[in-house]
C-alpha cells in the first residue's frame, strides 16, 4: 500500500528553505525520497510510520511535496513558498548627527541580516556592523540636511528612515 499524507506543519516557508516541515501520515517507514516539487528535500529523518521531519530545499511558488517508498509514492499536498520580504528599518539611535559625520548609528529593525549596503542618502555608511536580524551598527558619513537611510539586503532594500545633519 503506498504510503499516504495528511498534513504538512507548516504549509509555508521561506524561499530560501532550509525550514523544518513536518509530514504527518500514515506508511511512511522505509522512506527512499522526500520531494518538494522535482526537488529532494535537504534531509529528511522518519520519526516513525506517521511522521518524517523533512527540511525544505530552496524553491518559489506553490509545489506539491511526496514521499516515496518502496510500496509507492504518496499522494500530494501543497507547500507554498514565500518570497523574501525586504528589510525594514523601525528606528535610528539617534535619528540626528554631525555634519562632519564619524557617529555610531544603531539602525534598529527587521530582516536586516545579510546586509549588504547602508546609505545615508546616496552616500554609504563609512563602516557597518550586523548586529544580528534586528540590529545594524553604522558609522554616519558626512553630509547635510534631512536624508533617507536605508538598508540594503539580498532579499531587498528597506524604505528610507530619516536622518538629521546638524
């Protein structure tokens, strides 16, 4: 008797994979393949016949995973995956500096690992730090006036926060 999906916990997940997905059924012992679309899972671990812990390889849209065993392959249930959402940025400590730049910023926010650039307007930070997803550590450059400083990551770049030259 091929092997039979009930659920997937979670449905979803980044596009990037790499997230845990549980798959809860029935006959899935002696599993050979767990596959998200065409694609094999990253790793899959049976926990026993109603249960394999997969975790999910890089794709885009919605693709309907399986398993496979020696009895058969499963039916089919839809995992969707999100798109990377772009950095947000919810705060500047402080939100002002000197025009003569050389200041530590902490840019405060969202999806802010990976980061690739820091502007303050059109020019970039003279250093930066990733402190982690939710924090950056930025050294103002020199400038003037009220400009935009945005975060730039591989999933996207953040709307601008203000930033005041005195």
């Amino acid at each position: 008797m091929s092997p039979i999906l009930l659920a997937l916990v979670p449905s979803q997940g980044p596009a990037t994979g790499g997230s845990p997905v549980l798959l809860v059924g029935t006959g899935l012992t002696g599993a050979t393949a767990v596959l998200f679309g065409g694609t094999p899972a990253l790793s899959y671990t049976v926990q026993f016949d109603g249960a394999i812990t997969a975790v999910a390889p890089p794709g885009t849209g919605t693709v309907p995973v399986t398993v496979v065993t020696p009895s058969g392959t499963s039916n089919n249930l839809s995992y969707t995956y999100q798109p990377p959402t772009p950095p947000t940025i919810l705060a500047l400590v402080p939100p002002f500096g000197l025009a003569t730049g050389g200041l530590p910023v902490l840019i405060v926010g969202h999806g802010l690992s990976g980061a690739t650039s820091v502007l303050f307007g059109a020019t970039p930070a003279s250093n930066f730090t990733v402190l982690g997803d939710g924090a950056i550590l930025a050294v103002s450059p020199a400038g003037s006036g009220t400009v935009p400083v945005t975060v730039t990551t591989p999933a996207g770049t953040s709307s601008g926060a203000s930033y005041t030259y005195l």
